[in-house]
C-alpha cells in the first residue's frame, strides 16, 4: 500500500510539471528593436534603404562626417589620426 500512495503521488508530481507553462510577459524596448533590426535584415532592401530604415528604427540621424556638404570626399583633405605624425 506504501508502493501505491509513492506512486500515485509521484504521478501527480510529474503530471503537475508538465501542464504548467511559461509565464508570459510583454517584450521589453530592446527585445522589440531588436526583433525588428531581424526583420529589417530578412527584407532584401537595397543599400540606401536598408540604412534609411534601420536609422528610422534606431532613431539615430545618418550623417556621413568624411564627406562635405555636397556628399563628395576630398583627395587632398588631411586626416589626423592619434598616434601618428604625417
């Protein structure tokens, strides 16, 4: 009869387990962004957009600071890295 009631109880036990789910809870602000740079990655974009919406989605302003103001590079500009002498 011992046998039995072990058992019995340990079948309650691991049935218990098994039904239970995981808590839900709502994603948080980094694991939304996150899940959208995933799928903003799987869209095929060309170039150009992908970085237009990936900025959109990051809230940060795209800025090119090697380029002048008409989006051309000079040859002849001089860029000063620490560490070294020209």
């Amino acid at each position: 009869m011992n046998r039995t009631l072990v058992v019995l109880l340990l079948t309650a036990v691991l049935s218990g387990c098994a039904a239970s789910s995981p808590e839900l809870r709502p994603y948080t602000a980094d694991e939304t962004r996150e899940l959208a740079l995933e799928a903003l990655n799987r869209r095929g974009l060309s170039f150009d957009e992908y970085h237009a919406k990936k900025a959109e989605l990051l809230g940060t302003a795209q800025k090119n600071t090697a380029f002048d103001e008409h989006g051309q590079m000079s040859a002849e500009q001089v860029v000063q890295q620490p560490g070294r002498s020209s």
